[in-house]
DNA sequence: TAGGTGACGGACC
DNA sequence: CGGTCCGCCACCT
C-alpha cells in the first residue's frame, strides 16, 4: 500500500457523493480533499479506476463545463457522455454540457 | 537521474 | 469567445 493508492481511495469517496444529475469538476474534488491545485492528480486517479465501476467517474468533468475528450481515454469519454444523458443532462456534440446548471454543491 | 506527458485550471491575448 | 501559454504534480520512458 502506497500513499498513491490511499489517495485514488479518497477520490473514490468524494466521487461517490456526487447525487444522480449532478456535475462536479476535477479541481473540485481535490479542493474536497484538501489538495488544492492537485486536479490532475484526480484526472488521473479516475484513470486508473478500472471499469465498470459503482464509482459515478462520469459525473466528473473539466472546469470548461465540457467532457474532456481525448484519445488516451480509448472511447471511455463517449461512455460518460453516454451516462451522463441516461441522468438527463443534456450534452453537445462536442463534450460541452450544462455545468453552471447542474453543479454539485456539498455540504 | 532527467525530461516529456497529461481525464486540469486560470491568466492572457 | 477561443486559442495559447504557464504553473501545477504524479507517472512513464
């Protein structure tokens, strides 16, 4: 066990926070979890979630307000399109989406 | 060991 | 608005 792994646990656990239809974004989650300017670092503990997960992955996205589409991610990014409007949250062809609208706000 | 890379974000032009 | 440039930090050659 590494401190590496304990980290990717408690992304896990704020993740799964995240209520059906809502939307939270990478710097949001390590700002949860006290490591502020660390959004990568989530980034890449969603990477190696391995799928499929009970973990809503799909309810994270990028401060853009936009699904962030890249090759790397080898057509998971459609995946979370996909979720995403199967919770009713309307998504542009081109990854963007309502972020403002259906932003999670804990506490 | 050093350098390049990336599921990010914010400043700048 | 959007394209670009840095700063950021862990991971992989």
């Amino acid at each position: 066990m590494t401190a590496a792994a304990g980290f990717d646990e408690r992304v896990y656990a704020v993740v799964a926070r995240i209520p059906p239809g809502r939307l939270a974004t990478y710097g949001q989650i390590a700002e949860l979890l006290g490591a502020w300017g660390c959004a990568r670092q989530v980034g890449w503990a969603l990477r190696r979630l391995p799928l499929p997960s009970t973990v809503p992955w799909h309810r994270v996205v990028n401060a853009a307000g936009r699904i962030s589409m890249t090759p790397s991610r080898e057509g998971s990014d459609w995946m979370q399109r996909t979720l995403l409007l199967a919770e009713g949250i309307p998504v542009a062809a081109d990854g963007s989406l309502p972020l403002a609208r259906h932003r999670w706000q804990p506490g």
